[in-house]
C-alpha cells in the first residue's frame, strides 16, 4: 500500500460512501465511474473538503480528474432570471441561492 493510498483511506475511513465511490472511480467500466461521480456530488457542500483533499493526493489521474470534476459540479452557480426556478434547483441538488438584484426591471442588449 503507498502512503497516497493510506492516506485516502484514513480520509475516508468515516464515510464508506465516500470510500464506496472512490472505489468505484477506479471500475474499469466507464458507466460505472461516471455513476460514482455522481454519487460524491450527491453529497453536495459538506463533501467538498474532504474530496479535495483526496483530490490532492490521488494517484490516479482519471480518479483525480474526477474528484476535481466532482467539486466544481457541487460549487458551480447556475444563473437564474427568475427565482423560483432557482429555488426550486437548489432545494434539488441542496445548494445555496445567492441572489443578485438591481432596481427596475431587466433589459435585454440594446
């Protein structure tokens, strides 16, 4: 076992869906890797810290690729015109809603 490889684990070893997906990364078929990702960004914000720090000591370069892709798609921002359709995302895939607002209605490029 490499020190990466024990250290991963260590990180893991208070979230066995966490371990569960990591595992899963390294399946040699693709839909099965794709589904893990998924599931690491199931887990939304409160996994992030974690996923990075696996990120960063990951070996693998798709398992690190990954991991990266995981983060941005749990930290990425949608823009929205309307909010509800905003808040309705959010409760979705449990993000926040960060709101902008500027007084008077929207104009479009003039």
């Amino acid at each position: 076992m490499t020190v990466a490889s024990a250290l991963t684990l260590w990180l893991v070893a208070q979230d066995d869906s966490i371990a569960q997906s990591i595992e899963k990364l390294r399946h040699r078929e693709i839909h099965v890797r794709e589904e893990a990702e998924d599931a690491l960004v199931a887990l939304g914000e409160s996994a992030v810290p974690r996923l990075q720090k696996l990120s960063a000591v990951e070996t693998d370069p798709e398992v690190r690729s990954r991991l990266a892709r995981a983060v941005q798609r749990i930290t990425s921002l949608d823009w929205f015109v309307d909010l509800d359709p905003a808040m309705k995302q959010a409760e979705r895939e449990g993000k926040r809603v960060f709101v902008l607002s500027s007084p008077g209605p929207l104009q479009g490029p003039t």
